[in-house]
C-alpha cells in the first residue's frame, strides 16, 4: 500500500486484489493472514471516506423554479 492516502476507488481495487490473492490459495497461511489484515484496514479507511462524502453530498432543491444545491449535514 502506497503512503499516500488513496481515494476510495483505489482502495476498493486494492481490496479487490486481496480478494483474488486469497482466494488463489496460493498463499501460505501467514500471508494469507497479513493480507487479510490490510484489507481489513482498507475497508476501515473505506468506511470512513464514505462518512466523510456523505457529509459533502450537494442536495438538489428547486426553489421559486430554480434548481440550488445545498450541502447536507
């Protein structure tokens, strides 16, 4: 995993790698566990980016036949 912090769409692709390294079964069962661990990790990142978009989401309003957006809290 990079140091940077990644979008949310790359931690759903790195998830994803994990996945398919798992169930490759190639993996020893320390790596198996290790890689467990960091998807684990990405998804707990993952929840939180959700969190924080959630809180950015514009709503659509139309108002005195104008569409505004106003941010949601």
């Amino acid at each position: 995993m990079a140091s940077k912090k990644q979008t949310y769409e790359e931690n759903i692709e790195e998830i994803d790698k994990i996945l398919e390294k798992l169930e490759s079964e190639e993996l020893s069962l320390d790596d198996s566990i290790a890689e467990y661990e960091k998807a684990i990790k990405l998804i707990k990142e993952s929840e939180k980016l959700l969190e924080i978009g959630e809180g950015k989401v514009l709503k659509v309003l139309e108002k005195n036949g104008k569409l505004e957006t106003e941010e949601v809290e």
